[in-house]
C-alpha cells in the first residue's frame, strides 16, 4: 500500500541510505520470530519533509526468508520502502533530519523506531518487548551506529524475553505446541498397538490455529509383567495459513510397580526417552529440534465394573534451534536462538465405566478426564493449561479369541473403538479437540 499527502519531490537526490534503519528495525523484531512461529509480519514506514509533506508505505510479509529478502533488496528500485527512502536520504544529504517512523508488527508483538525533525537522535519502544531506549548521536547516521551495536549485543536476550510474549508458540508451551503433543501422547498410552487422529482448533488473540496429529504407538509384550513401548506423534499445524509441521519418536519400558510391590490395583512405571524436530517452510529460524527424557506414572484403581485412575508424569525438554547449526543473518546481524529448557508437570485423573448397552455385540464404556501441565524453567507466554473432556469406547469382542471368518473380520472383533472431545484452556488460549482411534 502506497498513500501520499501532498505529493513529495521524487527528484531529490540521493544521500546515505535509510536501509540501516529499516533493517536494525526488522533485525530487532525477528528475535521475535526465534523459536516460535511467524506468522503475518507489517511493515509501515513514513518521512516528513521541511514543508510537512509526508509519504507513508506498508508492506506485508510472510515468513522469516521474506523478510530478510526485504532488507536485502531495499536499495532496488521498485522495491519495498524504496521511494520512502529516497525522500529520507534526500533530506539528510540537505542536511535536515526528516521526522520518521518506522512501525513494525509480528505475531503482534508492536515495535516503533522514531526519530524527530531535525534531532538526530532515535527512539526504539515496544511494550509488548519491554524495551525503552534511545541512541543520541551527534548524527543521524551515528545514531544509526549506536542502535546497530545495541541489537548485535541484546539480541541473544530479547530472543529469550520473546519466547514469554507470544502465545503462538508451535514449538514449546503452548496445547499446539510440539512438546505438548508429543508428551501427550506418552501420556496416553496403552497396552495395545494403537493408529488414531486428533483435530483441533484453537482461538489464539485474533488468530485461528487448526492442529492435525497423527500419534501412532504401539507396544511389545517382553513377558507378562514388561513391555516396550514406542509412540510417533506426527503433527501439522495451520496459523492463519502459515504450517508448521512436527514429529518425533519415544522409546519407554513400562515397569510393573504394583508386581513389585504386591499390590492388588494395577500401577506402572514408564521411563520414557524421545527426540524429535519442528519446523515450517516459510520460517527458518523456527526450525527445531527436540529432546525429552522423562517418567510416567500411571495406577488404576477398580471400583465395582468402573475404573478410577491417576496419571502423573514429569519430563525435561530441550529444544535446540537449528540456528545452532546454520548461519542465519539479517543485515549481517547473526540470529542466535538460545535453547529452550523446560520441565514439564503433567497431572491427571480419569473415570470410564461400562454404560450397559451393546453396540455391535460390544460392551460400551465412557470415559470422562480432567489434565493439568505446567511449565518450568525458561520463560514462556503459557506456563500452564488445563484439559478436560469424555471419550466413548467400543470394547473388543469378548469372544474375540473364537472368531472364525476372513481376516480382517478377526481383525475387527479384536479391535478396540474410541471417540472423544476436549476443552483445552490457557493463558489466551482456548480450543476444542475431537479425537478418533482403535487399538489392537
């Protein structure tokens, strides 16, 4: 979008460039983009002259590579904010530092860099980024300088501030995110191979994200008592058309606590190893990888033909960005993501019974569930969130072991059926799953 009031002189010549500005502007707001994901990002520039004419330009972007691909051509002709800068850089070979503005937006995160009419000094705000400083140099042009050195030293430190300002984050955090997924499906495991879907959609602020996962596990019977458990969650992630896409592997043990200790009620132990990776096509820098060791606890209790049942789990995350491997620049500004630690607390309870009927000559259960996970360690917009919801389940044939006929009627008799919804809350979260699967 290109807007003038009293159009300005499109002969002025040409001074040093206003390309440091515009850049310094979009390098301090890709800490944003670090490890979380980048969505719509804004761009608006204005320039005033001595008479008050004034010449604005907004440009969007999509994407870490589109905005860096902006800097780099902003010296070209027909290019975004070129005419914005061959005003300002006129302005400044006449000697007359031209009130400007430089407004920038990502995943909503708002950053102004300013600077006032015939003042060389410069101005960066952002509330949302809790930053308030300004550059005074005896020049524009140094104050450009200053604010460059700035970015350079504090980026490694607005990277980390950013992770807890965007509740967007596909990576860590938040109910979308690759380790909530991931750790969910530890969660809920069972003792059969299991294929199943999940839907969900989430209002995020003004955003709508859809998540489709696909946790595939299944589990080796060792002997009566022990079992090897493997799970691979593979996720894709929509915010308002930007995808994200996710998939790891977990490895467990599940232990016999409860034939260990002789208890009558069914409890196990699973230490759980896992690593993974997280990425999108249009944002390099959220490009992640993923490990995770942790322990699950899970102890059933029978009361009359219903089931009461405690899940606990702790995990430790560590998501490392391929920034640690690929030397990603914007203006010759190194874009360092530090990594993300987190241990993770997941709490839950659970209640299914037989509901009497049969469906299909199967016994019909209903289940209904409450879980809450917290977040510890780095700092992150969602350190919380709370999930409850029912699932209905079609229990296998109870003469599943006598069927005759082909082989997928055997199949069949020996699977069992699930459906089921959920409410996930959060800090400006909330989003409804539906969920499918069978296990046998």
């Amino acid at each position: 979008m290109l807007s003038y009031r009293d159009h300005p002189n499109d002969n002025i010549a040409h001074a040093p460039s206003i390309k440091p500005l515009l850049a310094i502007a979009l390098t301090s707001l890709l800490i944003k983009a670090g490890p979380v994901h980048a969505d719509i990002a804004t761009l608006s520039g204005e320039v005033v002259d001595q008479q008050n004419r004034t010449i604005t330009e907004t440009h969007s972007y999509k994407g870490y590579d589109s905005i860096r691909q902006a800097i780099e051509n902003l010296d070209k002709p027909g290019s975004d904010f070129y005419t914005v800068r061959t005003i300002y850089d006129g302005l400044s070979k006449s000697g007359f530092d031209p009130q400007s503005v430089i407004n920038a937006d990502i995943l909503g995160a708002k950053v102004q860099l300013s600077g006032a009419a015939n003042d060389p000094a410069l101005h960066l705000q952002s509330s949302d980024l809790q930053v308030s400083q300004t550059f005074s140099g005896s020049t524009r042009d140094e104050s450009l300088r200053l604010l460059s050195t700035w970015a350079k030293n504090n980026a490694s430190d607005l990277i980390k501030r950013a992770n807890s300002l965007t509740p967007a984050n596909t990576v860590t955090g938040t109910p979308f995110s690759a380790t909530s997924i991931s750790q969910q499906q530890d969660f809920d495991m069972n003792d059969k191979m299991s294929l199943s879907a999940r839907f969900g959609s989430y209002a995020v602020q003004d955003k709508n994200i859809n998540v489709i996962t696909l946790p595939l596990g299944t589990t080796w019977h060792i002997n009566e008592h022990y079992a090897l458990v493997l799970s691979v969650p593979l996720t894709y992630v929509d915010a308002n058309g930007t995808p994200t896409y996710s998939a790891s592997l977990g490895i467990g043990v599940k232990l016999p606590a409860s034939h260990w200790l002789g208890l009558k009620n069914s409890w196990s132990l699973t230490p759980i190893v896992r690593g993974g990776a997280v990425g999108s096509d249009q944002n390099v820098a959220n490009a992640s990888v993923i490990y995770a060791g942790g322990l699950l606890s899970d102890y059933d209790l029978s009361i009359g033909e219903g089931v009461l049942g405690f899940k606990n789990m702790y995990s430790y995350y560590v998501t490392q960005s391929v920034s640690q491997y690929l030397d990603l620049k914007v203006n010759d500004v190194k874009i360092n993501v530090p990594n993300i630690t987190n241990s993770v607390f997941k709490n839950g309870a659970y209640y299914s019974h037989y509901l009497g009927p049969k469906i299909f000559g199967r016994k019909l259960s209903g289940t209904v569930f409450f879980n809450d996970t917290r977040f510890t360690g780095s700092v992150l917009y969602t350190d919380n969130q709370q999930e409850v919801g029912f699932n209905f389940g079609l229990s296998a044939h109870e003469d599943s072991s006598k069927s005759t006929g082909n082989f997928l009627r055997r199949q069949l008799n020996s699977q069992d059926f699930r459906l089921g919804m959920s409410y996930t809350s959060a800090k400006d979260i909330d989003g409804f799953s539906a969920n499918f699967g069978y296990s046998f």
